[in-house]
C-alpha cells in the first residue's frame, strides 16, 4: 500500500501566525506585566535622571499594596488633564498610605509624628503643607527633587486605581544599570 504524501506547511501562513502570536504576546506582557518608560524630567533626581529607561512591573501590587518608599508610575488625576489631550504618566515615591498622616514641615516630612530619614532627597522640602490623613485607597506621593516637583502637595492624593506599576530596574544608561530599591 503506498504511503500517502504528508501535508507540508506553507511557510507563509506559519510566518504570519508566529508574527501574530508575537504581536500578542508583547501586548499581553506590556499591558499586564511589565513596560519600558522614560524619565522625561527631573522631579525624582538625584534617584532618577532625566532619559533614564525603566522597566516598570505591574504585578505586585496585584497582590500587595504600594509601601513606603516604592518609586511608582500613575497616571495624574483627571483635574489635571485637558479633555482631549494625551494624559501622561507620573512618577514619584510613595511617602504615604492609607491612614497615614503627613506633614511637610520646616524643611521635614512628618508621618504619623515621625520625621522621615530621606538621604536619597535632592534637597529639603521649601514648602509647608499638612497635616492631612490619607483617605482609604488613596495614596501621597512626593518626587525626589522635592522643590521641583509636581506631586501631591500641589493636587492631593493619588487613587489606587490610577497606579500603573513600580518602576523595578533601570536599563539604561548603561552605566547605571540596577534594580530600583525603595530606600
């Protein structure tokens, strides 16, 4: 009996699946797991500089809410948006969670009546504000370069579900290349 001839697969149609399922895939990670950003200006120097790359991953906080200290990408809230225009991510360190109370005073961040030790600081806080309790699923989030910086002092709380991810490593320059801690 003669042996039937076995099908062979048109390389064309394996290209185009193998492009889509790539295509797919790098959507489902970059919306679900992790993405690249930029730093576009120098709110969180000197922690980060402006054009540092990121990875940022957007797992954890599936599980466990932001900590103090964790470096964060949000989107602002929606009053500080024009209707129409692209809205585009912030990032900041978390000084605040749910229940805390902070306080910027005499060049000082105060939470819960405890100064915070911060030597990753540009420079001390020239700004009063506070103090306020942060409301439930709400978090203050405060750059870096705290005297050049638009953050939470200036428009209040960040909601939980405005949070994207953590920013984890840092890719590039090459030079700087790390983990990002939350020191």
């Amino acid at each position: 009996m003669p042996k039937k001839p076995i099908a062979q697969p048109n390389p064309w149609i394996e290209g185009l699946q193998t492009i889509g399922l790539s295509v797919v895939l790098a959507l489902g990670i970059r919306h679900f797991v992790a993405e690249a950003r930029y730093i576009p200006s120098g709110s969180m120097e000197p922690t980060l500089q402006v054009r540092d790359r990121l990875v940022i991953e957007k797992i954890s906080y599936h599980f466990n809410p932001p900590q103090h200290g964790d470096i964060i990408v949000f989107w602002p809230p929606e009053s500080l948006t024009i209707p129409g225009q692209r809205r585009d991510a912030y990032i900041k360190r978390v000084v605040g969670i749910p229940g805390d109370v902070i306080e910027v005073r005499d060049g000082d961040v105060i939470r819960n009546g405890e100064v915070l030790v911060e030597p990753f600081i540009k420079g001390p806080p020239e700004y009063q504000w506070g103090p306020e309790e942060i409301p439930p699923a709400s978090y203050m989030v405060l750059g870096d370069n705290r005297n050049s910086s638009f953050d939470s002092h200036s428009w209040g709380f960040v909601p939980e579900e405005n949070i994207i991810g953590r920013a984890a490593v840092r890719f590039w320059p090459p030079d700087r290349l790390g983990l990002i801690g939350n020191d």
